[in-house]
C-alpha cells in the first residue's frame, strides 16, 4: 500500500522489452540503494516488485496487463518518473489509502497557472468519473490529491508549490497521458450500492434507503 506522497523523481535507465511484457530500469538515489529485492515500490502510480539492484538503480518486471492499462508502456530512456516506496508498518499516512493498481489512463487537457499554483484539468473515461467525488481523492501519476471539481467526463485538481516542485506534475503538457487511481473506498461503497458483486445476491441498498435511515 501506498499513500501518494512522493519520495524523489527518478529517471529511466533502459526499457527492455521480453516476451509480452517489459524491463524497466530506474535511477532513483537513495531509494534503490535503501530497498531489497522484492520490495514494491510505485513507479508514477503503478505498482512494481523490485527483481534486482545496482547501486541506486532498480530494475522491475512490467506484465503485459500492467503495459495494457498504464502508460508504462510508452516509457523511454530518460523520462522522469515519480517514485514511492510501499508504506511502512511505522509510518506516516500523509496522503490516502494508494494500492498502485492503476484504473485508467486520462489526458491533461488544461493547464492553468495562478500565482505560485497551477490548476490542472483532467479528461477521464465515463466509467472512471463514477468514483470522483468533489473534495475527495485520487491519484494522479501516483500523486496523491484532492479533486477541486468533477465532471462526468473528467475532474481538475489544484497544484500546491511543492508538488510542482517535487514530483512530475511540474511538467506536463496539454495532450499529456497520466495514470489513474481512485480512491478504493468510493469504488467499494459505488459497487455495494450498484450491487456489481455479481457472485452473491443482489444488494437491496439504495441511496433512498440509506437517507430514511438518516444517513
């Protein structure tokens, strides 16, 4: 589990493709040369197992299915990518509950900058905007953050100085691919409400029930 907050940026050393999937290389200082193999740690939301190490270069192994539904895929020697280590059991939650299991991919479509701050807007899947909820959570290129403003083909989120700073969203463009996680909790409560587990009966629990019980 992760919870958002970027540890460093770090670079791609090489991308190797075998078989249906990838090996991604990674610069990322102190971070790789703090980790041991099998380690998880997020490469710009994405969940990855450390499979060896050199120094303060990591290498991990990319499935076809991780390839298919991040933007992993399109990684080259060079790129920044933002790096978090899996939460320690003493740590701080500084940000929200991450898992590193990408939903979808959404396109920077507007960038706006006020003062030190920078408003970014973000296209999505309709499927994916069922789990956004104003004030709410979600990760962006594995940065955790607060949506300003939702929409039902997308959502905007408001950059502070220091993410600017310290983590990839710094700088991206307009036509940019970003990787997207919502926040677990909201897609628990929408498929217990919606009744999706299709394995178990059909859930009777509606909003109109949940507000006549005062909730």
């Amino acid at each position: 589990m992760f919870t958002g907050i970027i540890e460093c940026i770090g670079s791609v050393v090489s991308v190797t493709s075998y078989g249906t999937g990838r090996q991604i290389t990674v610069e990322a200082g102190r971070i790789a040369s703090e980790s041991v193999t099998g380690d998880s740690i997020s490469v710009n939301g994405a969940c990855l197992t450390v499979s060896s190490l050199d120094g303060n270069r990591f290498t991990a192994d990319v499935s076809h299915e991780t390839l298919r539904v991040t933007t992993l895929g399109t990684l080259s020697p060079g790129d920044k990518v933002n790096i978090e280590r899996a939460l320690a059991s003493d740590g701080r939650f500084g940000g929200h509950i991450v898992l590193g299991h990408v939903d979808t991919v959404g396109t920077i479509e507007r960038i706006t900058t006020r003062g030190e701050f920078t408003d970014l807007a973000v296209g999505v899947p309709p499927e994916f905007s069922r789990y956004l909820v104003p004030k709410g959570s979600v990760a962006v290129d594995g940065v955790s953050l607060t949506i300003a403003d939702r929409r039902d083909d997308g959502f905007s989120v408001a950059l502070i100085p220091v993410t600017l700073s310290e983590t990839t969203l710094g700088s991206v463009r307009p036509g940019d691919r970003v990787n997207l996680e919502s926040d677990i909790l909201g897609k628990y409560v929408w498929h217990y409400l919606h009744g999706r587990d299709q394995t178990g009966p059909t859930s009777t629990l509606t909003i109109e029930k949940l507000r006549s019980a005062g909730f």
